[in-house]
C-alpha cells in the first residue's frame, strides 16, 4: 500500500490511523493488556464510555484484526474479548506516546494557560471560541505512568 503524502480522505491508511487513534481504541487495547475480559468489565475500566461507542470500537477493532471476540456458552451467553498479536503489537507505541504525554504535561498546561490568558484577543479562526469549562476539564492530571504496563 503506497504512502499518501496529503491524507487524501480516499487514502487505506489515513482510514486505519483514525480507526486506531480514535477516542478509545487505545484505551480498549490498554484495558485488554493483562488479558480477556468481557464487555462489562471493559466498560468499567473506561470511565465515560458509552454502550454504544464500545460496541462500536470493538467492532472497528475486531475488524482490523486488532483484537478477537470469543462467545462463552452459558446462559445467558457471554462474549469475551481479547488483543491479537497485531494489536500487542500497538502496545510499544502506545506506551511511547502516553510517556510523551507524561513527559510533556507540564509544558504542554502552562502552553494552555499561556493561551487562555490571551484567548479573547486571540484570532480563534482556525475553531470554535475556547470554553474555560472546557479547557479546565480537558486540562486535569494524567494517570499515573503504570497505566501502560510493560511487557
């Protein structure tokens, strides 16, 4: 598959990139590291997540070959799910972004406050205005660096 060098919309791999970088793939594929679980207990380690948005990313992820779906005959029954080769094979670079974002918090907060002291005289073209609510919630700490375990 060639590279697209302008993330053409039609491009394979711009396609894949937003599939894994989405709002909670990686933390479907983190929660799942120490092994199986069902769609409960996954839906309990994501905080916020939605029946319908899990259901949605771990179908994206099964198709992709990034995770597979086993059914538990029992009554009523039961569907597990858990990461394929391909999908550990993510968590390396999982682990070396979420160490950037650690790493960088500090400067990547004060850059925040930086721009939010001067927000109402900022052009803001490029978006929507900033919200302070928004800003603020989107700002709280990172979880600890254990997050990703090492494998």
């Amino acid at each position: 598959m060639p590279e697209c060098q302008h993330f053409d919309i039609n491009c394979p791999s711009r396609l894949l990139f937003d599939q894994i970088a989405d709002k909670w793939s990686m933390m479907v594929l983190t929660v799942l590291d120490p092994g199986p679980m069902r769609f409960n207990s996954i839906k309990r380690h994501l905080e916020g997540v939605t029946q319908k948005a899990l259901t949605q990313c771990l179908r994206k992820l099964e198709r992709n070959g990034l995770l597979s779906r086993r059914v538990i005959p029992t009554s009523p029954v039961g569907v597990e799910y858990e990461i394929t080769g391909l999908g550990r094979s993510l968590h390396a670079p999982f682990k070396t972004l979420y160490r950037w974002t650690v790493d960088n918090f500090d400067e990547v907060e004060a850059a925040r406050q930086a721009f939010d002291r001067r927000a109402p005289e900022a052009d803001h073209s490029a978006g929507a205005p900033v919200n302070a609510a928004s800003v603020s919630a989107a700002s709280s700490p990172l979880p600890e660096a254990g997050a990703f375990s090492a494998s």
